[in-house]
C-alpha cells in the first residue's frame, strides 16, 4: 500500500515566480566571494608595499600565532547550538580584507586630511588614532555582523551568536593590522640594526600579540552583544533591534577610542588603562559568554521534554544534549563503534535538537517569526531521519552520565553467612530510560509523531 510523505510537499514554483538572476544564490555568493578576493589582494599589496617582501614575511609568521586560539576560543563557545563554517570564514575574510582595507584607505585620507587642514601632523595623528580609527574600524567590522545579522537570520539567534561573529571579525582584523605593525617594526630593526629582546619587534609583539591579542575582539563583542539582545527580540519592536545593535557600536567605539588615546596619557597611562578598563572588561565579558552559555544549555533541557512526551525524542535525550559532557561521550561512542559518519550523524542530531529548543523557546515567548511551523517541521524531520544512528549514543550518554543512586545502609550490622544482594539493573535505577521499541516512544507506524502542541 503506498504511504503519503510525512507533511505536505512544498506547492511547485510557479514559472512566472522565478527570482530575477541578481536574487540567485550561486550570483550573491559569487558576488561575495569576488568582493572579499579583490579586497584581499589589495590589502595584500598595500601591506606588502609599506612592509617590504622581507618584513611582510616576518609580520605574517608572527601575527598568525594568536589566530588558531582566539578562533578555538570563539569556537567552544559556540559549541552548544554551533553556527555554519561558512559563516565564521566569512566573518574572518571580511575582518582580515574588506574592514582592513576600508580602515587603511579611511583613516589615511581622514589623517592626510586633518593634517592639511590644520598643519599640525602631530594634532592630527592623535586625532585619527583617538577619534577617527575607532569610528572607521568599529563600523567596517559591524558590517559584517549585520550581514549576517539580516541574511543568516536563523543562524544568528541570540548574545553567544553575536559574540561568536562579532570576535572572529576582530581576529580577522586584528591578523592583517598585526601584519602591517610588526614588519614595519621589523623594518625599522633593519634600519637600525637592533637584535633580540631591545628591538622595536619585539616590543611591537609583546604589547599587540602577548599582553593584548583580545583587544579587537573586546571592541567588537560589544557590537555583536548589541546584535544578540536585538535578536532576541520580537520582530515588532523594530526601535529597539535598532537602538541596540547602535548602542553597541557606540560602546566598541568608546572603548577603542579609550584604548588608543591610552599612549597620550603620561609614561604610564596604557597600563592604568589596561589594568582599569581592559582586563575588567574583558573578564566580564568572558564571564557573561560562558553564562549564557550555560542558560543555552538550560534552555535545551527545559524545553526539549515537550517533544519526548510527544514521542519525537526519547526521555532521556533532552537531559544529553542540554550536557555538553553527555554529548561528547554520545559522539565518541558513535565514532568507537560506527565510523566517523556515525559521529558526525550524532554532532547533526545535537545541533537540529538545540535549534529546535531555541525555536520553540522563542515561539514561547512571542519572538518567533512568520516562519515558525516550517521550521519546526524541518527540524523535526531532520531529527527523525537520523534517529536510528543517534539514539543509541545517547542512550549510552545518557548511562554514562546518569548521576548514581544511593544504596540505602541499615542502621545495625549484619552478621551471618548473609550477602549484599545485587545491584539493580540500570532500568531501574533510571526509571527515565526505556526501551526505545515502547510504542509510546518509537511509533511503529511510517509515519513521525505528531505534536500534539500545535493549537
């Protein structure tokens, strides 16, 4: 007997609804790509002609040591509901080659400029570094979480997300001024002949890549935190998903501007401004990513159980994956006893179940969009077609982790040929783990559950 699909299929497109060819895929993406290519064979030949071949070679080596840890960094943190590769190489590419060159051309004419104007380049040098760089690098970096903001709308749903794109914007940024900085340092040493720990590279190294690699990324965040709260909120609040994302903005500029003008302030005024603003500013803000890390997380197990009793996830999962520890136990197992693609189908199940828990978070509160029912029913489906391999890493995960049961001791000894009796089997010590063959939780028919929610 033929079966009918688990929901209806999507209306055929009708001829005259076509996209015009500047609103394919394949032509924004080739748009894209060839935006950000330009851009970085430019910038690549203007850091090249101020640092020399030599200098642009040393600079290059030096300042890509800080990249692999912020990127790891930024990465973990996204690890709960983790965002598309092609969003995090985005934002890297446009921080490293478009907001570099906007921020070189920029601030070079504006300081030109003021110094024409003004003839005072001393004056003017201050003004761009204090006034006009952080106004130009914090809007070219923004740039690129707005674009993700407006066009990945459902890979950009909360602070983490913000954070996440926002800091690997910076680094990017920060990789290519490293460049520019430390080979003209380094020509600088060719110039003078200084070696070793007395060379102005050395230096240049210690202060940008040693004591303040975060530095970027901090000025950033804060825009992309901005961007984050305006994600969590309604669609109908259009002043507030304004002002926020602006706010933020302002606040990266301010502390930009705070952290360059730091060199005016006497002999000793970057370290008091390091010490007084920097590093508090940056443990706080660690501190307000890994907490909202972990209410993501709280989130998953809140409301994952809806689905369980509706017999879409067994009752164990939403306690696994609302833990990162269960969920790496669930994809190493898949990987022990099933191959690479069993792991890989496990990470896939984790990252559509949060997805799903951050959706229906958002329909809870009112902060869903148009789009609601489509998406959860795609995130439903793709849970249910890759149930088969991921159910049973869990199950072990969920066994791995299940917190032990106490054993209650009489109060009086016993004496005798009399022996502890044995331990209970593991279904009743977590009454919570079932079979996955219950018709209540694996639904023998052809078709996925339905949900029962749906009013």
């Amino acid at each position: 007997m033929a079966t009918c699909p688990p929901y209806p299929t999507r209306p055929p497109t009708h001829p005259r609804t076509h996209p015009h060819w500047w609103q394919r895929t394949w032509v924004r993406y080739g748009a894209l790509v060839t935006l950000l290519a330009l851009s970085g064979l430019v910038i690549l030949a203007l850091v090249r002609e101020q640092t020399g071949t030599q200098g642009f070679l040393v600079g290059l080596g030096l300042a890509v040591l800080p990249v692999p840890l912020l990127i790891a960094a930024f990465r973990w943190l996204d690890r709960v509901d983790p965002g598309p590769w092609r969003n995090l190489l985005f934002s890297f590419a446009w921080g490293a080659c478009a907001a570099a060159l906007i921020a070189i051309v920029a601030n070079s004419f504006a300081t030109r400029w003021i110094a024409t104007a003004t003839a005072d380049p001393t004056g003017a040098d201050t003004l761009g570094a204090t006034v006009i760089a952080p106004v130009v690098e914090e809007s070219a970096k923004a740039a690129a979480v707005l674009l993700v903001f407006l066009f990945r709308r459902r890979n950009f749903t909360g602070i983490v997300d913000g954070v996440v794109i926002a800091g690997v914007t910076a680094t990017g940024f920060a990789f290519t001024e490293n460049i520019l900085y430390l080979g003209t340092a380094f020509g600088t040493d060719q110039l003078t002949g200084d070696r070793g720990i007395a060379s102005v590279t050395a230096a240049t190294f210690f202060v940008r890549v040693v004591l303040s690699p975060f530095a970027h990324p901090l000025f950033t965040v804060l825009t992309g935190i901005g961007f984050g709260v305006a994600a969590l909120s309604a669609d109908r609040r259009r002043l507030r998903r304004v002002l926020l994302p602006l706010s933020g903005l302002l606040l990266a500029m301010g502390m930009h501007a705070l952290w360059n003008g730091s060199a005016s302030l006497g002999e000793y005024g970057f370290f008091a401004v390091y010490g007084a603003f920097m590093v508090p500013a940056f443990g706080l803000l660690t501190w307000l990513a890994v907490w909202t890390r972990q209410r993501e997380l709280g989130a998953v197990r809140t409301e994952l159980p809806v689905y369980a009793v509706a017999g879409w996830l067994t009752p164990a999962e939403p306690f696994v994956l609302g833990s990162m520890r269960a969920r790496r136990i669930a994809r190493q197992h898949a990987r022990r006893h099933a191959g690479k693609p069993a792991a890989r189908t496990v990470a896939e199940y984790e990252a559509y179940a949060t997805s799903l828990a951050f959706l229906r978070q958002r329909g809870r509160r009112g902060r869903a969009g148009a789009d609601y029912v489509v998406r959860e029913r795609e995130l439903l489906t793709e849970l249910w077609r890759r149930r088969e391999t991921a159910r049973p890493a869990l199950d072990h995960a969920a066994r791995a982790t299940a917190p032990p049961v106490p054993v209650a001791v009489p109060p009086w000894p016993v004496y005798g040929p009399h022996t502890a009796p044995a331990p209970a089997p593991y279904s009743a010590q977590v009454p919570y783990i079932t079979s996955y063959a219950t018709p209540a939780y694996a639904p023998r028919t052809a078709y996925p559950p339905q949900n029962p929610y749906r009013t």
